[in-house]
C-alpha cells in the first residue's frame, strides 16, 4: 500500500522528473514531466497542491495510495452521482492560499491593526528576494456566492521597502476602509494578521473595493508576489456576489473521453469529484471551446452555444450538477454556469 506522504515528498524533491508519477502508477504522464521537467515546472506545482488535497490520484492510484478514499464503483443498477473524497487536512508545502469559504456578508468589527515592524538595516531581510504564487486560488463557488470578478494588482506602500514589510506569501489579507484618511476619504488599507502592509492604488479596484466593503458583500484576497530586490508586492483579491443575482444556464459537458494535457482520461478525472464541487470554464484559443476544470483537473468541453453565453468571457464559473455512469461504465455530467 503506497503512502501518501511518500508521494509528497517524491513531488516536492523530484517533481519536475516525475519520480512521484511512476510512484503511483501514472506512467505515461511521468515521462512526459520526465522530458518536459515537470511541464516546465506548472504541473509540478499543480501535482503538489493536488496531493496535499487529496485530489491527485485517479482510480488507477486510488486503491494503492494510504490516504486517499477509494473511488466510485459501477453502479450496475441505478446511476448514481459519484460520492466526493473526504478531505483530509494536510500540512501543506507550499503557501496558504486564500480561504475556500465565504461567511454571509454581515459586517465584521473593525480589524485593530499595529505598524509593520522595521528590521535592523544592518541585517539582510528575512524573506527571500523574490516570490510568486503564479496560479489563481480563490475559489469560484462557495457557500452561495460566485467569483464576480478577480484582480491582481501591485501594493502601494509608504515610508518602507518590501523587505521591511516582510509579508507573508499566499497569506489571507483584508482590507478596510479609512474615511479618516487625511490624504484620502476613500483609502483602503490593505491588512495582513492584524498588520498594515499598505493601500490599494486609487482607481477602478479602490472604487469597487469601497462598494463592496459598504454593501457588506465578500472580498477575499492573498499576497501572491513579493520581489525584495525590486521593492515590489502584489495581492489579489477576489469580489464575490450572491448566486441569486447573477445570470445562470444548465450546459451538458463534452470531450468526456479524451485526454487531459498529462494524458489522463478526464473521464477518469471526473470520478475524484461529486456533485456540488465548483468548477471553472476558461476559454482555449486552440481548441476553440471552454475547457472545465474541477480541482486543478480538466473533467471536459462545453458545447458551443456556451460560447453565446459566456458572452466573451475568457473565464465562467460554475457547480457540478450532475455525474451518472451507465451499464458501460460510460460518463455523462452536466454543470450550471454562471456570470
């Protein structure tokens, strides 16, 4: 029986060869992250998350690996929706990204916060010189809220360096407004554990931020780059509204049997989820259709009227609404979208 914390370190040391893949079965795709380095260091990244959340292992791994929960068997009577894993909270690698739940927006007591400590001059800052937290992390559904719209931005800062600031990569931040603000009535402080690292620039993201903080609607964000040598920080931050507000249409996933970009059936991919997971639909130039992912997995298409829906959007987010199987073990699913 294979361990879950060897496949993790295996990916965390030896990830860009592959070493983890071949751990657990995934054969093909260890020796395209062989010859690519990991594919080029994304699938690497991605692998790590996915194992730390339980959502790394397709049924081929899933009966050999300690901790992750065996997948769903064939229903040879009525189609079932596949149960959804039971998370096991891990200790995770990599930095935290941005809380997965999303309170009702009931206004929350004024955070206190005290000023960002200064280091000694002399001494070399604590943080390395540059870090980056390359792929999104809000997620798109939760607890009836949608991902409206999602933005990263550069941290404006005063009477310090980045490196004094010393913020703490993929760590949740807040933000409050300060209509005390003697420079301006409509800052909005940007706070890490209590802690203010600085504002959000005047403009578009500074407006909606105020909108959003008055409505009591939620705003989530995290630091996802910190460049010392540059002086240089960037959040994002993510503005949610109610699932009732926003548009919605019920779309039939395609593309079920065919490979995924590491060679795996989405078909397979698709078990590790259930019914209610949110999901994602991001717009590829080369296929010409929006591509579902559900965990950092591409689970399949949407057909090509989703394209008038979508309405030009690059990204749609949406709920897993239905997955049965039928006598020949064959996949069918479906999703709500919206925008």
């Amino acid at each position: 029986m294979k361990s879950k914390t060897t496949a993790l370190i295996l990916c965390i040391f030896l990830g860009y060869l592959g070493i983890h893949r071949f751990y657990t079965g995934k054969i093909k795709s260890g020796v395209l992250y062989l010859l690519t380095g990991g594919l080029c260091g994304i699938g690497w990244i991605v692998d790590i998350i996915l194992i730390c959340t339980d959502k790394f292992f397709t049924k081929q791994t899933a009966n050999t690996v300690q901790t992750v929960p065996q997948t769903a068997q064939k229903n040879t009577t009525t189609p079932a929706p596949v149960p959804r894993p039971a998370p096991t909270p891990t200790p995770a690698p990599v930095p935290k990204s941005a809380p997965t739940t999303i309170t009702a927006p009931i206004p929350a007591p004024a955070p206190t916060y005290t000023p960002a400590p200064v280091p000694n001059k002399s001494t070399p800052a604590p943080a390395p010189a540059r870090q980056y937290v390359p792929m999104p992390s809000f997620p798109s559904v939760a607890n009836e809220y949608g991902l409206k719209y999602e933005y990263e931005n550069e941290l404006c800062f005063i009477n310090t360096t980045a490196a004094e600031l010393n913020a703490k990569l993929g760590s949740e931040i807040t933000f409050k407004q300060e209509p005390e603000n003697e420079h301006d009535n409509q800052a909005v402080a940007v706070l890490q554990d209590n802690r203010k690292l600085g504002y959000i620039y005047r403009g578009q993201t500074q407006e909606m931020a105020n909108r959003w903080l008055k409505e009591g609607s939620p705003l989530l964000g995290f630091i996802s780059f910190v460049d010392n040598e540059q002086n240089k920080i960037k959040y994002k931050i993510g503005f949610y509204k109610p699932l009732a507000e926003m548009q919605k249409e019920t779309f039939k996933l395609t593309g079920l049997r065919q490979k995924d970009g590491v060679g795996e059936l989405r078909e397979d991919n698709i078990r590790l989820f259930s019914v209610g997971d949110d999901i994602t639909a991001e717009y590829d130039d080369v296929a010409e259709k929006y591509i579902v992912w559900c965990g950092g997995c591409e689970i399949g298409t949407l057909p090509k009227k989703a394209e008038e829906f979508a309405g030009g959007k690059e990204k749609i987010i949406g709920i897993l609404t239905k997955v049965d199987f039928d006598d020949e073990d064959k996949c069918s699913a479906e999703v709500e979208m919206y925008k």
